[in-house]
C-alpha cells in the first residue's frame, strides 16, 4: 500500500456493556467512534423530547454488539420490543463492562426477586401512537405502563454510549428485516443511504459504483488529498464517483474488477465483495496471520481461484457464510448483505486495539 489508511477514523474500541447498560456486550464495540466520536452526551431535558423514531434507532443500534440470547429485539410497524437478559446483566457487572456501574448495588442486592417478577428477561415495548408512544414492561405474566420519568431514565442511560442520531433512516421497508440494525448502524455512520428518505430496499442489488462508494467511505479516505489521477478504466468518463474509484483502485482494492471496464452499473457478486473486503482488511492493517483461510464450501469449484482463500478467510471470521454449505459466489450482492458484511468487518478493529 502507498499509504496507511485512516483506521482511526473507524475504530470500534470500547463500547461495552450495551447500550442502555443493561446487558453484556458480546464484542468491545464503539458505536459511538464510528458514528460521531466527539459528540457530549445529550442533556435529559433532550431525551424527554425524543421522538418514537430516534428510539427506535437508538435501540436497533444497541443490537449490534450482543449474542442472540442475550439481547433480542422485535420491530413491527408500530412498535419494538426488547428482550434483555438477567443473566448478561448479572454477567456485564461482573466482568465492568456494564454502562451504568451505579446500579450494580441493587440490582445484585435484588437478583432474585427481579427473576421472580420478570422471568430470565427483562422485555420492554414502546409502542407508537400517533405523534407520541407509550412504553410497557412486561411483569408477572402481563403488560404494564411504563412512566415517563422511567423511561426517560433509561435512555438517560443509553445517551452515556455518546451517540447522535442522524436525521431520518426510518426505513419503513427495513422493519423486521434480518439486517436491520446492520443497516442503521451504516446509515448512521454515512457509510450508506437510503433509497429513499424511507426506504433501504434491502433485498436489492448493488452495483460496482455503490459498492465502490460504500467502501471508499469506510477506508477514511479523502478524495482532495487521494486522487492522483483517473483511474485506467476506460468507461468512467461522467461517471460520479470516478475519482472514488481511481483511489481505490490505486491502493489495490478492486483489482478483483481487473477488465479494461469497470461498468460502475453491473451489479456486483458475492463473491467479489469477499474479495474486497478482505483485501480492505489488510489495507487497514488488521492482524489475520493466525486465521484460517480454508474455504469449506461445497461450491468451491464455482468460485474464481482469486477469491477462495478471501472467502474461506472471512467464513472463520464469521463474516460471512452460506446456505446448506454452499456459498453462491456467483450470486448478485444485496444492500442488506452488505450491510452486515461490512459492519462485521469493522467490528474486527476494536480487537486490534
């Protein structure tokens, strides 16, 4: 590489604990350094005017760090609900990684009177209504109102990870989707945009410009100081982010796209997001000397020689993975998977910090 890129500006380094520091987070994630790392924590006279939508974002965001079991979240159209576990919370003030450490006292003091009226979890919803929501908690087999002063508590406790919600990324075509909170998280890092100002079209395809884009803004480069000159494509003339791609391409990012065309409109395979991504890995230095590179995939014979050991490399980085042991590496890439693809890879960097 010419240049060592910015990993800095993408660090995921300490957010622990969950985002209302209620649970155990499963990696060492900062969301905030992604999202906007110097911003203060916001006052409570702010919270108390938080609209349905930013907590909603707020608490998709808080999914991201967290084993299944430990953390569920379920979105309807008018609602969200979430399940946070007893035992993670327990766990989270053992290990310091919990983000409110002066309620460790009597929540251990209360241990198991707390299972007794909630069960192995703690599940709260809120509920929009109209321009406003309600809030429940889910006690001795049935729903009950939340105040606001409670609630306003809890979120108190979420604004300590140091977060800003961006305007909009209410996707409503996103709701209930398995990448939800893969695509907030990028949204709200200006890593990737909407369709629409509410819609993600998550199950649609990427092409080669998008991905391009996406990914020149995850490597914290700057097209003033980066661009040397056009790239040796000989289709980018008018295209938009021309410059974007003659960086990426001289730091040896898409050298999978390796044709004397670049077709910034095909949409780009599976498999050479795998490639991509991993040589993005090594561009921002992570250590990858002990992971394995064994491509197990039954479809190995259909991937290009290229690209095998990049996606056996993020399959046992847990990445990425197949269906019924197959990869599809010649299948179209989708705005959902890439999402995920992408902030499982960032996540990586808080463990070389």
């Amino acid at each position: 590489m010419k240049k060592i890129m910015l990993a800095g500006a993408l660090s995921i380094a300490c957010f622990t604990g969950g985002f209302a520091g209620q649970a155990h987070a499963q990696e060492a994630v900062n969301v905030a350094s992604i999202i906007h790392p110097k911003q203060a924590v916001a006052a409570t006279s702010q919270l108390q005017a938080m609209s349905y939508q930013d907590i909603y974002k707020m608490l998709l965001l808080s999914k991201i760090g967290f084993e299944n079991d430990e953390v569920t979240i379920v979105t309807t159209k008018n609602s969200i609900t979430v399940k946070i576990s007893l035992e993670a919370i327990l766990q989270s003030y053992k290990d310091g990684t919990n983000l409110y450490p002066e309620g460790e006292k009597e929540f251990k003091e209360n241990y198991e009177e707390f299972k007794k009226v909630f069960g192995n979890a703690i599940q709260i919803k809120i509920t929009q209504t109209g321009n406003g929501y309600k809030s429940e908690i889910y006690t001795a087999g049935k729903w009950e109102a939340v105040s606001a002063e409670d609630l306003n508590d809890m979120v108190t406790v979420f604004a300590r990870a140091d977060v800003e919600l961006k305007p909009g990324g209410y996707f409503k075509d996103a709701i209930g989707h398995w990448a939800e909170s893969y695509i907030q998280l990028l949204y709200q890092a200006d890593m990737i945009n909407g369709t629409t100002a509410t819609t993600f079209n998550p199950n649609g395809q990427v092409t080669r410009g998008e991905l391009a884009a996406i990914i020149f803004r995850a490597s914290g480069l700057n097209v003033n100081e980066d661009y040397e000159g056009p790239a040796t494509y000989t289709d980018l003339n008018g295209f938009w982010g021309a410059k974007e791609v003659a960086i990426l391409e001289e730091y040896g990012l898409i050298d999978i796209f390796n044709g004397e065309k670049f077709e910034p409109k095909k949409p780009v395979t599976r498999e050479e997001m795998a490639y991509i991504t991993a040589k993005y890995l090594t561009a921002m230095e992570v250590d990858l000397s002990q992971v394995s590179k064994n491509n197990t995939f039954t479809d190995k014979n259909q991937m290009r020689n290229e690209t095998i050991e990049a996606i056996g490399l993020l399959q046992h980085l847990g990445i990425l993975n197949g269906t019924n042991g197959k990869f599809n590496p010649k299948g179209n890439l989708t705005r959902a998977e890439v999402s995920k693809i992408l902030t499982l890879t960032l996540m990586l960097f808080s463990e070389e910090e």
